[in-house]
C-alpha cells in the first residue's frame, strides 16, 4: 500500500470518509465566513475613515447645528452610522430641553453602537463552532480507523503490521484533516475578534467626544440666551438657540 490522499481515500471505511467530507465542508465554511467578514469589515473601515474625516471638519469649531444640516457622506461605515444616527436624533429632540437632548443622543449612540458591534460579529460564531468541533471530529475519525484496524485483523485472523496499517493511516490522517481545519479557523477567530474590539473602542472614543461637543454647544447655547450683552445681532446668528 502506498501512502497516497487516494490510496489512503480507497482504504477508508464509509464512516472515515463521511467524516473527512464533513471537514471538507466546514473548512469550505470557513474559508467563506473569513474572506466575507473580510471583505466587509475593510470598506466599513475605510467608509468610516472618510466619515471621520469629513465630520472632523464640520466640527472644528464645535458648531453641532452645522454639522447636523451638512449631508455627509451616506456610506458612513460602522462609525458614520452611529454618529449619524446621534445626529438625526439631535435634530429632532427639543432645544428648550437640554437634558432631554443630550440624554437621547447617548441612548442612541450606545444603541446604535450595540448594534454595530453585533453587526460586524454576524458570521464569526461559525469559525468558533468549526474551531472547537473539527478536532473532536477528527478525533471520532481516529476511533473509526482504529476500530477499521481491529477488524482487518479479525478478517485476516493475523496482526501484522501489514493487516493494521491502512486503518491506522486513516485513523492519523482524519486526525490530521480535523486539525488542519481547526488552527486557521482559531487564528481567523481570533484575529476577527481582535479587530472587532478595536473598532468597538473607536467607537467609544467617537461617542464620547461627540457627547463632550453636545454638551459644551448646549451650556454655550443656554449661557448667550441669559446674557443680555450679547444683543440682538448675536442672538441672529444663533438661529437654533433663538428658537428656545
């Protein structure tokens, strides 16, 4: 016998092959689930460092109003969905209120951030389940051509090395299979979640500072509306604080 994938493959039992075939397809799986989360997580990467860029902009001079009015850029990535999602509800919530105001703006922006999170997660549970189950098939694999060995031997009634050869060698190569399918899956998993959580404490830092902008534009607006020296040509051009 030669130690061939196909002479290997003609000397498998039924159950041997079934479980190289069932790795077969979860390495199939994950090479999938790893290039779209790929795909995916890289324009929302870059999506969102135009999004930054753009409002960075807006926001130089800490005018929330303005930046609230601008259209930016609609493929925002994960950061520009929060972001403009806080925007949205900035705009709508009442300005005689700034509690109210600032309150709904962090709800939607721990909400929406939540959300994201989950978003760019969707799919990796796959290479988790395929990372701690494929050595455990692999090991059942082993059982059976361990099993397939026994039985060689009670057919040939002889226990030579020639009798148990071929199903040891099926028993180490779907040894082999399972942890060939299993060590990327772990490095992809957890490389994945490594990124995931940097892009998640992004978008912490987003928040925050958005929320730190909120609320310096709301004790600014709330001081030039008790200052009477400020007259009626700086309340003009203050339309959205002259509206409280």
């Amino acid at each position: 016998m030669q130690f061939t994938l196909l002479e290997l493959w003609s000397h498998m039992g039924v159950g041997a092959r079934l479980i190289v075939g069932t790795m077969l397809v979860m390495s199939l799986v994950s090479i999938v689930v790893v290039c779209e989360r790929a795909a995916v997580l890289m324009v929302s990467s870059k999506q969102s460092v135009i999004f930054a860029k753009a409002l960075a902009e807006l926001l130089g001079d800490g005018d929330i109003d303005r930046a609230a009015s601008t259209p930016l850029p609609e493929q925002g990535g994960h950061l520009g969905r929060v972001l403009q999602a806080a925007l949205r509800v900035y705009q709508a919530s009442p300005r005689n209120d700034e509690d109210l105001t600032f309150e709904s703006v962090a709800r939607v922006l721990e909400r929406q951030a939540q959300r994201e999170v989950h978003n760019m997660k969707r799919g990796i549970g796959v290479l988790a389940n395929v990372a701690s189950t494929a050595p455990f098939v692999g090991l059942l694999g082993t059982v059976l051509g361990i099993v397939n060995s026994f039985q060689s031997m009670a057919e040939s009634g002889s226990g030579g090395l020639s009798t148990v050869s071929s199903g040891i060698a099926e028993a180490l190569v779907t040894t082999a299979f399972g942890l060939l399918v299993a060590i990327p899956a772990v490095g992809a998993y957890n490389g994945m979640q490594a990124w995931i959580e940097a892009r998640a404490i992004d978008i912490s830092e987003a928040s925050n500072e958005l929320l730190d902008l909120l609320a310096r534009h709301l004790r600014r607006g709330r001081h030039d509306m008790r200052d009477p020296s400020l007259g009626p040509t700086a309340m003009r051009s203050r339309p959205a604080v002259a509206e409280r």
